[in-house]
C-alpha cells in the first residue's frame, strides 16, 4: 500500500499546504510567499508569489522522514480550528 493514508496536497486557491494521516487533515505553512516573505492566504492582496526554498525542503525533509502523521497531529492539538475529520 503506497502512501498509508498519507499526503502532502498544494491547494491553488487557497496557496496553503495540505497534510493528510488517514483521516485526519491540517493546513500547513505556504510554501509560497511574497518579496517580504509573508503568505497571502487565499491569494487576497495579489502580489507576486515566489517559491521559498528553505519551506519546501522542510517539507520534502517531513515526507522523506515520514513525519507527516506527528506533523498533523501536532497541528490539530495546538490549532483552535481543526478541519474535520473526512473532510478531505
């Protein structure tokens, strides 16, 4: 079974990071961000958006580490929104 549950999703419109463990899901840090090194969630202010290296690497690092699962579950524990669980 490749993956056991688990992905990493880039979601466009939103320009967040998806996590995904089962059924249990969380919203990471964009891996694009503006020349000031801000996010722009939900591409609002519609400035350009570069790719951060060093967020992508931490990324590529967490999956090669299979530390998604211990990334979600850190996520829903200290977030005061969680997505639901099935959600996607």
């Amino acid at each position: 079974k490749i993956g056991s549950g688990t992905g990493v999703f880039f979601l466009l419109q939103k320009c967040t990071v998806l996590l995904v463990h089962n059924k249990k899901s969380s919203y990471s840090a964009s891996i694009y961000v503006d020349e000031n090194g801000e996010e722009d969630p939900g591409l609002s202010r519609g400035r350009p958006l570069f790719l951060k290296e060093q967020r992508y690497e931490a990324l590529a690092e967490l999956w090669r580490k299979h530390g998604i699962p211990g990334e979600v579950a850190q996520i829903r524990s200290t977030s005061d929104r969680v997505i639901r669980d099935n959600w996607y």
